[in-house]
C-alpha cells in the first residue's frame, strides 16, 4: 500500500489570499497547502478521497495515474469543488467512476453537480459517475473501505478505514469528535490522518492539542495531523510535535 497526500490545508488553502503572514509568503514549499485530499493506491486500485478545488493541480503534480474510485467525506466547498475533473479519468478509463458517500453527501452530491451523466452533446462535455450511498465497508477490487462516521460541528459525516495489501489506515480530515463505536473500528491501524486545523480552538475541528491526543488514544503506528491553517509553520510544528506525530506535506507518500 502506498499513499499521498494531494492536499494538506485549510478551506482557505495557504498561502491563503490576501495573507502577508510568515507563513502565507515562505517560500519554503512545505508551507504551501492545497486543500485536503489523499491517494491510496493498495491491491493495484487506486483510490482518491474527497475531490477539492485544487484537484486538477494536485493530478498533475503528485501523478495520479488513475482513479478506480471515489470517496467523499463530506459535501463541504473545500472537499468536492474539484469534482468536475474526474472527467478526465472516465474518458482515459472508458469507465464510470464509482462515487461513494454517506446518503447527506451523495444526496448533496446530485443537487450540486445535477449535470453530470447528462452529456447534451455527442462528446465527453461530463465526468460519467455512478454516485453510491455508503453505508457499510465497499470492496474496490481486494481492497475494503470501510466509513467511520464522526461529529464534524452539528453534522455527522465520514472518515475512512482503508484495508488492503495486509495493511490498514484511517482518514479523517475533518472532526472535532469521534464517537465510541467509530474508535472501536480503528483499532491496529498502520497509519492514522487526523484534523488538527490550529492551535486555537474551533466548533467544528480539533485543535493541535486535542488531535495530539487523540492520535494517542487511537496508538497507529504513525500518526499524522492534517488540515492545517497558515496559524503553522511546517517546521516549527514538526519541532514542536517532535516523533510521535508527523506533519506533512503535499506530495508525501508513505508506505505504511
Ligand atoms: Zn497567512
Ligand atoms: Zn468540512
Ligand atoms: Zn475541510
């Protein structure tokens, strides 16, 4: 199994616009993050989870040779405005993509993105999905996703456990509290990606504190925080974190 993050920030992306901060305007490429989204390629499928503004770039840059499926956390901006440039892979594939989330998000999912599978010329003018309400584990191929639901503000949305090639990880980019029968199906993890947003409190996200102990409690064998505002240098957070906790960056790839 191997996986890359394509997107490491906040909604706002860093540099965020209109920043003059030391963050928005380092010239150091680990300080500038696209927003959340992370490539699993396990048992020869290769996965995409959520499909952010930034998703065309993030194909370009961090080689995402294919796409046998889509899972999509949430319905957030920040997470599914890059949707439309799953086109690409259905016309190389010849294929329609599977697109799986909760009921609310795929239910969303067709009022937001109402045109596709709805081609009004004889050319490929839309990304040809098959949109899937999950509610249970999937199998793509041998591997096997299965959703974690967690409390993201008010609403309830997905992480994901992913379990292939004899490893298994969890991804949950957007959380600020997991529920006691979500925990009870991340046991033995390889790797964990969790929300930290920012130092600060915030309604709807971790802080680093909380998912500093949180990725304790869960004990992967490599922890990672995600989501995270202009608020961290990717250095100084790295120092700060020390070994149990690995910041990362867009385009790291790990073999868990
Ligand atoms: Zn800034
Ligand atoms: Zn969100
Ligand atoms: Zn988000």
């Amino acid at each position: 199994m191997r996986f890359t993050f394509l997107g490491t920030g906040t909604s706002h992306g860093i540099p965020m616009i209109g920043c003059r901060c030391t963050v928005c305007t380092s010239a150091d490429p680990k300080n500038k993050r696209r927003r959340c989204s992370l490539y699993v390629v396990a048992e020869g499928q290769h996965l995409v989870f959520d499909t952010p503004p930034d998703f065309r770039d993030q194909v370009l840059s961090f080689g995402v040779e294919r796409v046998d499926a889509v899972f999509l956390t949430h319905p957030h901006a920040d997470h599914i405005f890059g949707f439309d440039d799953v086109r690409r892979f259905s016309t190389l594939q010849d294929a329609h993509i599977p697109v799986h989330g909760s009921p609310e998000t795929i239910r969303l999912m067709r009022k937001k993105f109402d045109y596709v599978d709805k081609p009004s010329y004889g050319f490929e003018s839309v990304p040809r999905v098959r949109f899937t309400e999950q509610t249970g584990p999937v199998e793509v191929g041998n591997t096997r996703i299965i959703p974690l639901p967690v409390w993201h503000g008010q609403e309830t949305i997905y992480g994901f456990r992913i379990d292939g090639d004899g490893k298994r990880i969890a991804y949950m980019p957007d959380c600020n509290a997991i529920p006691g029968e979500t925990l009870a199906l991340m046991e033995g993890l390889d790797a964990m990606i969790l929300d930290g947003l920012r130092p600060e409190a915030h309604p709807t996200h971790f802080n680093i504190g909380q998912c500093v102990e949180q990725l304790a409690r869960i004990g992967a064998r490599r922890s990672f925080i995600t989501h995270l505002t202009h608020s961290s240098d990717h250095h100084a957070l790295q120092a700060r974190l020390g070994a149990a906790v690995t910041v990362p960056w867009d385009g790291l790839k790990v073999e868990p």
